[in-house]
C-alpha cells in the first residue's frame, strides 16, 4: 500500500496510465483529493471497479495531531507521523494572510550552534505526502485558506531535495491548494549547487538564505555548512538565483547579542551584498533556557539596522509570531519530549 499523497499530478497521471487507464482520470481524482479532501475513493465520480482497484493500492495518510498550541497570531501543531517520529507546523496568521511553515525532516543534520532543530540530528526525512498532509490538516482543523508556504520549519529542505519539490508541485495544483510559485518561500542554510539546481527547476520557489554572520570567519562557527559552501560560492549561488529568477532573494539574519550584531558586523555585511539583489531580514533571536545564546538588544538592533539602511541595503524585521507559543525551530517538540 502507497500513500496517495506521495503522488504529484504528473506521477499519479502516469500510475493510471500504467493500470490502463486514461490520464485524465486525474482531473477528476485530483481535485477530488485535494479540493473535496475525500478521504476514501467510492466518493469520487469514477467508476466503482476503479475506486476499488485504487482502494486496494492507496491510502489517505496516517499522521496525527497530537498537540496544538493557539495564539491570536500563530497556531503551533505537533505531528506523530506513521513511525512514531515527531514533525511541527506553524499556522501563521496575519492580517495580509495565512501563511504556513512546513517542516521537512526528522531533526536536522546542518548543526547550527544556535538552532534548536539540530539538537536532534537528522532520523530521516520526511516524504512527501507528510509535508502535504501538514498543509491538509492545517487547512481542515483551522478552516483557513493557506496563501502561502514557507518552507522552514524543522529540517534543511535542500537536504531533502526530490521530496521537497513534489511538495511544492501538489501545493500549486490549481484545483487544490492553488498556491502560486511567488506564495511558497523555501529557506535553506546554503546547500550550493543544490540552490542551482532549484533555479533549473520546474518550480523555482522564493528563495530564503540563513546568512546569519557577514564573514567566513564568524558564519564557520555558527553554521559549520559554511566549511563546506563558504560566502563567495554562496553569493555566486544567489547572484545567479536572483538573475535567473529576476527576483530579490531573501538574506536573513537572527541577531545574536555580542556576536553578530555590531555596526562592524552590519558595514561587513552591506559590502557583502554590494549589488547584488537580495534583502536582509531581521530576526530576534528566540532564546529559551537552555541556549547559551541570548538575543540582541533593541538599541543594538536598530543601530544595526540603522548601518544597514545608510548603505542603502532593503531590511525588514520579522514581526515575532509564535514567540508566546514557543514558535521557534523545534520547541514544541522538545517541550513534549521534556513531559
Ligand atoms: N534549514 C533551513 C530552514 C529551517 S530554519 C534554514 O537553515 O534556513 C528556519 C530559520 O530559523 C533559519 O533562518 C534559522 O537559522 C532560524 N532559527 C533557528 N533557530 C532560531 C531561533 N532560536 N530564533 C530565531 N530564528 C531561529
């Protein structure tokens, strides 16, 4: 038995076609998965001897809500998936939209000092269908129209590449969830030629790079990916993302008190950008008890700003939804295995 939610549009085409059947069976099934969100095939209008053939090959997933926690502006889920692994979602809501955050692993392998995801390392990834069934759910309990994704919830999504882009591909399903391409943001910690690879690709999303630190010095210690990838390939990376996307792509950067955060740090990183066209986004540092890092003051924050905005660099600063909820990577998962 295969989850029915693995299959993109074009995968699932193929599969009936295999059976015998005409592809454009589909267009009837599709829509019927993702915007009827039937959950056993007799309720589709396809013939009885088909719904049962599939009934036999398919099911609807197998996650559960096990936790949730609400804010007026933020909903925190917690997921146990088929093995018993655990997987978060955030529901943000603002005044513009829903938007959602997608977990795509199992814990995370990249190890950044100050993230809370990587104190699990990576258990695996998450397949398909358990991104998707993040998106149904969230959409069913909150009655809510999704209008946008960010993928950067737990996990580096393009350590998890071919999953990842089927995900996206049945997120934009016109007769489903119909998120447009310029609606889905995916956030990577700077996987070089896997963020060439996303710009050749049939879907090439908004793309959100976690700098966090203006130089190789400073960013190999808080993000040891950076050995790998450091700043020059990285820039490479993004120049031609943006260029070939004719898009500004999204730098951002969460403010570490007495680390990255002087107004050295931010003359550092607007000479970084240069021309290049990117944004920087502020991000207060979400600290809980166990972090030995803590977030920068709101003085030194702005001054930071301040430098950045002089050197004619775009920034935003993220509003802080889901910091009352324990919003940031991985702290509904590690409060609940605390309990
Ligand atoms: N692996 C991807 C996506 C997941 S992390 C990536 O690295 O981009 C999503 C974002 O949250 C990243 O920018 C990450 O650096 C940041 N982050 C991690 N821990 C945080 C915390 N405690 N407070 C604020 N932001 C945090």
């Amino acid at each position: 038995m295969r989850d029915i939610y693995n299959l993109t549009y074009e995968k699932f085409s193929d599969y009936l076609f295999s059976i015998g059947e005409k592809r454009s069976k589909a267009d009837i099934l599709f829509p019927a998965f993702y915007r009827d969100n039937i959950t056993d095939f007799k309720e589709a209008s396809v013939k009885d001897s088909l719904s049962l053939l599939l009934k036999k090959e398919f099911y609807f997933g197998e996650i559960t809500c096990i936790d949730k926690k609400c804010s007026d502006s933020a909903d925190k889920y917690l997921f146990k998936l088929k093995d018993g692994n655990l997987a978060e979602t955030v529901l943000m809501k603002h005044e513009y939209g829903n938007n959602i955050c997608v977990s795509t692993q199992v814990g995370c392998n990249m190890g950044c000092a100050f993230c809370r995801s990587g104190r699990l390392k990576k258990v695996r990834n998450l397949e398909t269908a358990e991104m998707v069934e993040q998106l149904l759910y969230v959409t069913k309990e909150s009655g809510r129209k999704i209008d946008g994704i960010a993928i950067m919830g737990i996990g580096e999504p393009l350590d998890n590449y071919e999953s990842v882009a089927d995900f996206i591909d049945i997120a934009m399903y016109q007769k489903g969830f119909d998120i447009g391409l310029k609606h889905i943001t995916l956030s990577t910690c700077g996987i070089v030629p896997k963020i060439y690879e996303l710009s050749e690709s049939r879907n090439p999303v908004n793309l959100a790079v976690s700098l966090h630190a203006p130089n190789d010095e400073l960013r190999d210690r808080l993000m040891p990916i950076n050995r790998k990838y450091p700043l020059s390939p990285l820039f490479e990376a993004i120049r031609h993302y943006s260029s070939s996307r004719n898009r500004r792509i999204t730098l951002e950067y969460v403010m570490l008190k007495g680390i990255n955060d002087s107004k050295e740090h931010a003359k550092q990183l607007a000479d970084l950008i240069g021309d290049s066209k990117c944004y920087v986004n502020i991000i207060r540092y979400n600290s809980s008890e166990e972090d030995s890092f803590e977030c920068s003051d709101f003085d030194t924050i702005m001054a930071f700003y301040d430098v950045l905005k002089k050197n004619k660099i775009g920034v935003t600063m993220r509003r802080e939804l889901g910091a009352s909820i324990n919003g940031a990577c991985g702290q509904l998962r590690a409060d609940y295995m605390n309990k």
